[in-house]
C-alpha cells in the first residue's frame, strides 16, 4: 500500500523472516544422511562424466568409489579454489580466490572487472557461465560483502576458445549458484534471498521466487528437469535487525573480531564468545533444534518451475550446516556441508 513507507515512520518498521513451513518444514534429514567422506571444507561439487570432483581448500580431488579409499588428488594450487565446473566431456574450469580462471590448467586472461567467482557452471562445451559475488570483495570474504550491504555482483558468458567475456547481469547482491537450462538461465541471488531468471544470451532480469528463508547458493540440475538448490545459512531477526542499523553495525565490524560479528555462519557453537548465546539455545543442556541459530543445513528440491516440493534440514542442533554444493549424477544425490566437513549420499531422504 502507498500508505506503508509513512505508517513505517510512526509504529516502525517489523522485522520478519519467511517461516519454514509446507515444503520446508524442519527435519533432520542431512544429519541422517549416509556420510561418504568426512573432509576440510568440502565445496564445489561437480561430474566431468566419469568422476566426482570436488574442492577442499587449494586442493580438487576425487571421490573415491569406496568409503574405505582415501579421496584422490587431482590437482593441488597455490591459492583457495572458489569455484569448480566440469563438463560431461571432460573439461574442468577452476576459479580461484584471487580472481584467476583455469580451463583444464590453461589460464584465461581475465577482463577488467571481473575477480573471484562464486559459481561456475558449462551452459555448453564451449560456454562457461561465470558469478562473480563481489567487485569489491573476494568470495572468501562474503560475510564482509553482506555486511556491507553490497550489491557490486555480476553474470558473465565466457567463450572458452577465444577467452572472450561479456557480462550478461550486474549491480546482483552476491550471486552465489548459476544453472543453465533450455529456457533460458537460473540465478541465485544471496543477499535478496532470491531466485532470477534471464535470457541466455543477456536481457531482462526477472525474479522467479523471492522471500528465501535463507541465502541460496549453487544450483544443480535435477533428472526430472526441476532444480536443487542449497541454503548455506539462516536468516534470523537479530541478523535482519542489525543489517538495518547502520551506526551499530559499523561499529561492531571496527570493534568485534569477524568469527564473533552477528552474523551468518557456516558452522556455529563452537565458541563462547559467538552471538545468540542467550536466546535459549541450551537449557538443562540440551541443544534446542528449534533455538536461534548463525548457521544451518539446508538444500531444497526444486519442480521444473522451480518451486519447492521437498527439503533436508540439519537443524540449529545438527552438525551438517553450511551445505554450499549439491550434485544429482549416476541416480544419486549428493551433497557438500562446508561448515559440517562432510560430502553427504541424500539417497532416499532426497525425496525424488
């Protein structure tokens, strides 16, 4: 109503989080889930048509095809991968924390404007689609692009033959998962907690499904032509509270050491000094699941309109938060807790 901005002025303005209700109502499904490997921050799930790959560190790695095998080292890099793709021929392209692109080990010159990428993903052999979260941030620092209230992120096509890039999106809040599809391309926006579409060539943004109750990350493509889709952490009022108080949250950024900022986390409980240790999050010892908490475990199944139709949670109790990578290859559904240091087999939970 034109009515609220200035009703706003007088009773202020509330302050509410989408519930996790009907498709999302809370369960402990990744928390149940069969653990493949247990590992150090396990991101950027991927198939290049006969294996699954994936990074932990400055280190791409495979999965091995028995839990008893140690996962097997691919390639290992000077600098933090922040994003890996691989394509059913065979080709991989790594992205790294300072901003470089390798394409099966050669390096891309990059274009002015473009740093680390938060998402990779082949909308064919020869066409990389690329997010870049920030402008002004690496990805790794993506709690200080959110606290920032940044929107300097962007959508860029790169044609792996010439090395030519164009931008097809900007001025994006973190985008964060990039999935091609036959009408067109699927966006995750983090810090709007939503979901965009556009054409594959560039044009018009739209927005397919706002009010997220949390901040997405990578898409992957289903086998029933919908999508999967990870939340890597909550949204909660205090965080929605102090993202709207400008003086106290520069402050707290000057004053308060980053781990203990209020703030998303991937993986939370671990210190004293961490926010929200008051809000009831243990009594008589026992973790409440249902209590405010930094972090969680989310991933959502998504029908061809990409609407939610299932869930996985680990709740504010669990121990598989910060889930960042999802993958369906071979019939199975995987998933990467990088906070829970885990790769996760869905199986059944998956609800297919």
């Amino acid at each position: 109503m034109i009515l609220d901005p200035l009703l706003d002025l007088l009773r202020g303005k509330a302050i509410t989080v989408p519930p996790m209700d009907g498709a999302l109502r809370p369960n402990t499904a990744l928390d149940e889930a069969e653990v493949l490997l247990e590992a150090e921050q396990p991101d950027n799930l991927c198939f290049d048509g006969s294996r699954i790959l994936f990074s932990s560190g400055r280190r791409v790695l495979a999965l091995p095809s028995s839990k008893a095998a140690a996962p097997q080292v691919v390639a290992e890099h000077d600098v933090p991968i922040s994003a890996l793709a691989a394509s059913p021929a065979g080709s991989l392209a790594t992205a790294f924390d300072d901003g470089r692109l390798l394409i099966d080990g050669r390096e891309l010159p990059r274009p002015e404007g473009l740093g680390s990428a938060t998402a990779l993903a082949f909308a064919d052999p020869a066409t990389l689609l690329l997010c870049q979260g920030s402008a002004r941030h690496p990805a790794s620092d993506w709690v200080l692009d959110l606290m920032e209230k940044n929107a300097t992120g962007s959508l860029w096509r790169i044609e792996l033959a010439s090395g030519r890039a164009s931008r097809l999106a900007g001025n994006l809040a973190f985008p964060y998962g990039v999935m091609a599809r036959a009408d067109g391309i699927v966006l995750a926006e983090s810090w709007r907690h939503r979901l965009l579409g556009l054409p594959a060539a560039g044009g018009p943004v739209r927005e397919l499904a706002a009010k997220l109750p949390g901040y997405p990350a990578r898409l992957a493509p289903a086998a029933d032509g919908g999508a999967w889709l990870c939340l890597f952490a909550p949204r909660n009022r205090l965080i929605e509270f102090v993202l709207g108080e400008d003086d106290y949250r520069g402050e707290m950024m000057r004053e308060v050491p980053r781990e203990h900022w209020i703030a998303p986390a991937l993986s939370s409980g671990r210190s004293f000094l961490e926010p929200l240790q008051c809000g009831a999050v243990r009594t008589m010892g026992i973790h409440k699941p249902w209590s405010p908490t930094r972090s969680y475990g989310l991933v959502l199944r998504l029908d061809p309109a990409l609407r939610p139709v299932a869930s996985l949670h680990s709740r504010a109790n669990g121990a598989r938060h910060g889930v960042t990578s999802v993958l369906e290859a071979g019939g199975r559904v995987l998933a990467a807790a990088k906070g829970g240091g885990a790769i996760l087999d869905l199986g059944e939970r998956a609800g297919r």
